[in-house]
C-alpha cells in the first residue's frame, strides 16, 4: 500500500509540530511520499513565513533594507533545526534565496521558499530523499498546470525514491521560472504527487478533525463529516468551506484515489474519508453538510411570454458574457428569469449592463437586487429521502426568513437558497439544526 501524505501550515509551524508530524509519518510505513507546506501561525497574532517572504520581496523591489524581515525567517528555521538536534546547515540556501530575492527574482520565487526550506528540514528529519518541486511540476505559458507532463516526469521520478519530501505550492514554467499555485495549493502538489504515485490513499493533514458540516464560525460545535463524495466536497468547497483547497480534488478524483482529512494534534481521530462515490449515507441526518457565502446580487427579467422567444436565455447571457461576467445561477419562470452573480463583478457597470438587456430582450422590466446570500443544503443522502426539501423550508420559515431564490440540480445532491446577507447566519443555524439533534 502507498500513501501520500500532505501536512499544513500550522502542522509545521515549529519544531514541536515538526515532532508530531515525524511521528506520523514513521507509524506506517506506507506513508512514503511526503508534501509539506511552509510554517504557518504558532500563535494568534503570529505571521506565516509565506506571508513574511511576501514582504520582504515587496520591500526589495521598492528597494528597501531586507535585512531585518530576511533575518527573522532564518531564526524561524534555524530555531526548528536547533531544536530537533539535526546536522543541517542552510547557509548557502538562505544566501542564494537572499541574492535571488534582491535581484527581483519574482515574487512567486520569493513564496515558493518557504516550502522549499520546510521540505529540506523535514526529508533531513526522517532521513527521507528530497525532490525539488521545480523539477517536477510543470505549467504551461499560460500559467495552467500542465497536468499530464508532470504526472509522466514526477510518475517516472518517484520510481526512483522508495521515500521523498516533495514541497508544496510550486512548480515551474517553460522559461524555468518558479510558478506557484494559488494560496493553499500545497493541497493541490499533495494530490498531484498522489495520482502520479497511483497511491491508494492521500492523507491531508491539517489542525481540523476533518471536514466540519458546517463552518464553526456560524454554527456553535459542528457535526464531523465522517464520510463525503468528491461532489459534495466540489458543492460545500464552491460555497465557502475551506478546509481542502477545491482544485486539488480534481488529480486524485480522475485516478480515483480516496482523500483522508486528519488532525495532526489528534492523530487518533479518523477524520473524514472522500471518497469517488458511495451508497451509503447517514439515514438520521440525511445532509452531508449545510454552507454559504455572501456578496450576490440577483438580475431580475420580467416579460410576458418569454417562454416563447426562441433564444431569449441566450440573449441574456451573452450580455453577461460581453462584459466578462459569469453567473452562479440561473433559477427562472414562466415570465421570469433572474441571474445571480458576483455583486463585485457589476460594480461600475450596472446602467450599461441593464441597457444592453433593454436593447437585446426588451423585457418588461429589469431590476438588480444587492445584498443577497447563498446557502447550499448538500447531500447524497437527499436523493432517497422524502420531504428534505420541505423540511429545509419549514426550518426556514420557523424563524420569518424570507427566500429570495429557490435551485435545486438535476442531480438531487443539493438545494440552494438566496436569503438577505442580514440573514445568512440565521438561515446557516436553522437549517443545521433541522437535521442535527
């Protein structure tokens, strides 16, 4: 059995964190590819070194003193070396990242660094081989991953390596410049190291005991989620959860390879399995999890008889689409059709965009509606039971929120509600706790 495991921020963040996930590690032997991430927060008011590598390219290219900022990252490592009592000096690394940072060597370089050092300590620490990222992951010009060299040349490498540390977060493009993933995207190299090692499971390590069914900030203790489909996570990811970067689904789901969130302070949790599909579900609750997010607005389009204008639907979204805006839904009626889009995606343009669908629809009215919310019910479980939808709206109208918009897929895997911003948490709670004892 092979196994890719992934570790966070806050997983690294020092050397006693450094223990635990060594630790980890060595329990299993199948646990043989390993993705770190840079140190994250050791406490509250802490600065990740990602975010400190940031600042001290920006101070260089202003052309200011780095000195100091630099200083303080190479205490940050040097700190978890001492501590662990390892042979390693980093000297000649920091020297080099020092030059390239002053020399404008740009910007995702300067991020990247932080899992590049991370990864040296942890593959000296568990005398594991160490595989830079760059020579391995690759972009095309556009900035995209090139998805099917990368798994062919890290595929090819990894043959080579009974054992590796691979950092997170980078790649590298056709001009060998150093290119990095959005923040978060060393969830994305874990995924990728998994589907090229055609691993039987990839471990994403974090400092949650899985996936949560609902976002602890707006709901008091959340439910564990101990079992999810890759769509149910893309659904509550889209919506707002975060524990797992969305787009490092999309390796292992093509190879099939299930994901296992796991806290790294509570190693002897189970976590939450993702899986390709099952059949399964939990029969009491019937919802996998219940997410939203705010700043929507809603373009609303009345005409009689609109139904019967043959490409009235698409007149409208390719106004949408002159202006470089994508809409999220698209609920309509017989005489009604509304948009919902990013309320940020309209600013500056409102009067253009509702001249444009006086000129290419004609309706009887159009009007845009700021302020709104979704929230997203999700569950495989909603397919087989009887009334979920019902007892959604029962739980919404218990506590007077009025429903702005009303989708639900073809699929049956969700429902999703438009309420007033001023309501969003309200709804997130009622609807939660409709389903959970």
């Amino acid at each position: 059995m092979v196994k890719v495991v992934k570790f966070g921020g806050s997983s690294l963040a020092d050397a006693e964190q450094f223990r635990k996930v060594i630790k980890i590690i060595q329990a299993e032997n199948d646990r043989k590819y390993v993705i770190p991430s840079a140190p994250g927060k050791r406490f509250s008011n802490d600065t990740k070194v990602t975010d400190m590598l940031y600042s001290c390219y920006e101070t260089a290219t202003k052309g200011g003193d780095i000195t100091g900022i630099f200083t303080t990252i190479m205490d940050r490592y040097n700190s978890i070396i001492k501590d662990l009592g390892l042979d390693l000096d980093l000297t000649k690394e920091f020297e080099n990242i020092r030059y390239s940072i002053i020399h404008k060597a740009g910007r995702d370089f300067a991020a990247s660094r932080g899992e590049y050092l991370n990864g040296l300590i942890l593959a000296n620490a568990l005398g594991f081989d160490f595989i830079d990222a760059a020579e391995v992951i690759f972009f095309k010009d556009d900035g995209t991953l090139d998805a099917e060299k990368t798994n062919h040349v890290l595929g090819e490498t990894l043959l080579s390596h009974e054992n590796a540390v691979i950092p997170g977060f980078y790649g590298v493009m056709p001009n060998d410049t150093i290119k990095t993933f959005s923040r978060g995207g060393s969830d994305i190299t874990g995924s990728i190291v998994a589907r090229a090692a055609e691993a039987d499971l990839y471990e994403n390590w974090t400092d949650v005991n899985g996936f949560l069914m609902a976002d602890p900030r707006v709901v008091k203790n959340p439910c564990n989620i101990q079992k999810i489909t890759y769509h149910e996570l893309r659904e509550l990811s889209y919506m707002g959860a975060t524990v797992l970067h969305e787009d490092a689904i999309f390796p292992v789901r093509i190879a099939g390879i299930p994901i296992n969130i796991r806290n790294t302070n509570q190693p002897e949790q189970a976590g939450t399995m993702i899986v390709s599909k099952t059949d399964s579900y939990d029969t009491k609750r019937i919802i996998t999890g219940v997410a939203g997010k705010h700043g929507f607005s809603v373009i609303t389009i009345e005409k009689d008889m609109m139904n019967a204008e043959i490409g009235f639907g698409r007149r409208v979204l390719e106004v949408l689409e002159k202006e470089g805006i994508s809409f999220e839904h698209f609920p309509s009626g017989v005489d009604t059709m509304s948009v919902v889009i990013a309320t940020e995606a309209i600013e500056g343009r409102r009067e253009r965009i509702i001249a444009a669908l006086d000129a290419a629809v004609k309706p009887d009215y159009v009007t845009i509606e700021d302020g709104i919310a979704l929230v997203a019910v999700v569950g495989r479980g909603m397919r087989n039971a009887k009334g979920t939808a019902a007892r959604v709206f029962k739980a919404i109208a218990e506590k007077d929120i009025n429903i702005r918009m009303i989708d639900q897929g073809s699929s049956e895997l969700n429902i999703i509600i438009g309420v007033s911003d001023a309501e969003f948490q309200l709804a997130i709670n009622a609807i939660y706790h409709e389903f959970v004892d």
